[in-house]
C-alpha cells in the first residue's frame, strides 16, 4: 500500500470525533463536504467500480456528513461516508489543522472546522 498511507491514517486517528471539512477539486469540478468523524479505515471498493472513480482501494471517512450545494444548502451525505482511492496517491500533506491529499484525478482539503 502507499507509503502515505499510514501516516494519514494516524493523522486522522488523532481526529476522530472532530468536524472535518473536505473539499475534493477534480476536473475543474469542487465538490464540498463537512463530516463528523466517526471511524476511518482502508477497504477494497467494489461497490463504485461502474463509475471508474473507485473500484479499488480507498480511504474511507465515516460519520454523520452534510454535501455542500453550489447555492449552499446542504444535503445528507449518502451512506455517511466519504472515499478517497489510494492506488492512484501522489502525495499527502499534514500539519495541525489539516491535510492536502493529491491522487491521479483529484486534489483534497482536509481542514478541522
């Protein structure tokens, strides 16, 4: 697995029961999500595998989440879970308050709010 791996995973072990906020820019597109944090883990994703997003191994955020809407209203996250593919990560960030994860399609700002 990544070599970023770990290290993102205690950085997120040291946040559970935080708010997060999660911006996720791909393909010009940003999508936004806040999210309580319940439970991290690493699982192999065969569920999304027809949107050729995951189908691999991802990173997933679980907790009580909100979708930020281009006009700001603010939906419930499906499945209270937020994936990130691992196979593909560049590079991964941390300090304090957050973390900036790059893959192969996307670019991610983990911010503590």
């Amino acid at each position: 697995m990544n070599e970023c791996l770990q290290p993102m995973m205690d950085w997120l072990d040291e946040r559970i029961g935080s708010s997060l906020y999660i911006r996720k820019l791909e393909q010009g597109d940003t999508d936004e999500v806040r999210l309580k944090l319940e439970h991290r883990g690493v699982h192999d994703d065969h569920t999304h595998a027809l949107d050729d997003y995951t189908g691999g191994p991802v990173l997933y955020l679980r907790g009580e989440g909100r979708v930020i809407q281009p006009g700001g209203e603010e939906l419930p996250l499906p499945s209270n879970t937020f994936l990130i593919p691992v196979e593909e990560m560049m590079q991964a960030r941390m300090d304090g308050k957050s973390m900036t994860v790059e893959t192969g399609r996307a670019h991610y700002d983990i911010t503590v709010s």
